[in-house]
C-alpha cells in the first residue's frame, strides 16, 4: 500500500457558483412608473402637511389683519394668576366694542409686549382706529375661544368727528349740485309772464346720516347726535342745570 503525503487530489467534479439573484425578474415599464408614482404621492402629502403646519399659522397672524373704526363699550382687566418670576399680575385684557369683543395680549409673531400700555389707553364711550389680526371662533367642547387681538390703536377726536362731518356734508351737496337732481319739497315760484324760465328754490337736502359729538359749553359737557349737514352749525345759547322740582303738599284739615 503506498502512501500520497504532501500532494493534494484534483478533483474532477465541475465547479459549481452561486445563482443567488439571477432568477430575480426585472421590473416592468409599468411597475416602475407606479412605484414612481407612489414616492410621488408620498412626497405630495408631505409637502402638504408641511405647508399646512407652517403656511397655516402664517396666514393666521399675517393673513387676516385688519384696521376698523370701533367705540368702547366696556374695558375688562380679568385676574389669571400671579407671576412669581416677574413678581406681578398676569391679566387677560379685553375690550367689548360695537364690532364685536377684541383681546389685548402680547405676541411674538407680531414684537408686541406693551399689552398693558395699550390697555391703558382704552376709554369707555370713545372712538378709536385699531389694527388687529386674527378672526373670532370656538374650538369644540369649550377647549379655547379666539378673539381679533389688537396690535395698535388710534383715538378718532372728536374734532376729527366733527371734520369728518363737515366733509361729508360739502361733498353731498357738491355732488346734488353736480347732478342737477330736483329734490323732493322744491318750491317753484311762477312768473308773471308764462315764457318766462321758472325759477326753482332748492331746499336744503338732508342725507339722513348721523353723528354724535360733544362739545364743551358754560364748563358743561354737551353730547348731542344730529345730521351730518348741521354738524358745526349748531350754537348753544345756554346750559341751565337741572334743579328738581319740590312739590309740597297742603295739609289736610283736621277730620277729613
């Protein structure tokens, strides 16, 4: 029996190499435009929600502001909490007008932190220009309610009132002249000769429109409301306080 050490034995059987992945099949035209479509979709819906998430506060705060003519109705300074680290009282300010309730608070979207200044400058029964932004709503089950807040405000005077006023009446009456329109009461006084032109007095022309104003007179404050055309015509005489009347009553004679 002899003995091989040190020679390796050739094998005689063919090699053999791995087939992994090459029964794989290739993706159709078609499968590949709908997985194509199906990224698509996903980075759509994405893009979406990450507009909504941005571009919605967005709109809120920079969308919906608006400036408006208001009068005060009441001012409400609402005790929240105590703020230990400012050592002061946090309030929720609101201001109730003929357009509506409006809160006062500060916001960083806007660099508003004088809520309190402002607050201050709110005077029951006076007209003022406010910009706010923001609209009114609920959310369900009573979570939070929104209000317009305010960013600033401007008293309208009333001797701006009363400019307005006048202003308003010259340029009504400007415009009747223009147009020539014959106004209802017109007084027409005939002439002795029948060819003659008729002559047609106009009668002041009222619009209808009010404004209420006040003035000062004898150390007395004087509100009145009157037609936009007799706003600066209106002389007061006289202002006599009002004294009660005391009524005394006669006695009865004994046994009636």
């Amino acid at each position: 029996m002899a003995w091989n050490f040190g020679k390796k034995k050739k094998s005689t059987s063919a090699p053999t190499y791995s087939t992994y992945g090459s029964n794989k099949k290739k993706k159709t035209f078609g499968q590949r435009m709908t997985s194509l479509k199906g990224t698509a979709k996903k980075a759509f819906l994405l893009a979406v929600a990450g507009t909504a998430l941005v571009g919605g506060p967005g709109y809120y705060y920079y969308g919906t502001t608006h400036e408006q003519e208001v009068k005060v109705i009441s001012v409400d300074n609402n005790w929240v909490r105590w703020d230990s680290d400012k050592q002061e009282p946090v309030y929720d300010y609101k201001i109730t007008t003929d357009h509506g309730v409006l809160e006062n608070k500060d916001t960083y979207m806007h660099v508003k932190f004088d809520s309190k200044e402002l607050q201050d400058q709110f005077k029951e029964g006076k007209i003022y220009r406010v910009k706010t932004y923001g609209e009114r709503f609920n959310l369900p089950f009573g979570m939070h309610d929104f209000y317009p807040n305010v960013l600033s405000a401007h008293e309208v005077t009333p001797a701006e009132q009363k400019a307005r006023a006048e202003a308003a009446a010259k340029a009504q009456q400007k415009e009747a002249q223009a147009q020539g329109v014959q106004q209802q009461g017109a007084v027409v006084t005939p002439q002795a000769n029948a060819t003659a032109p008729v002559v047609v007095q106009q009668q002041p022309v009222l619009s209808g429109s009010m404004i209420t104003y006040e003035v000062v007179a004898d150390g007395e404050r004087v509100q009145m409301t009157v037609p936009v055309e007799a706003a600066g015509k209106i002389t007061i005489n006289k202002v006599s306080p009002l004294v009660p009347q005391v009524v005394q009553q006669q006695p009865k004679p004994p046994g009636s």
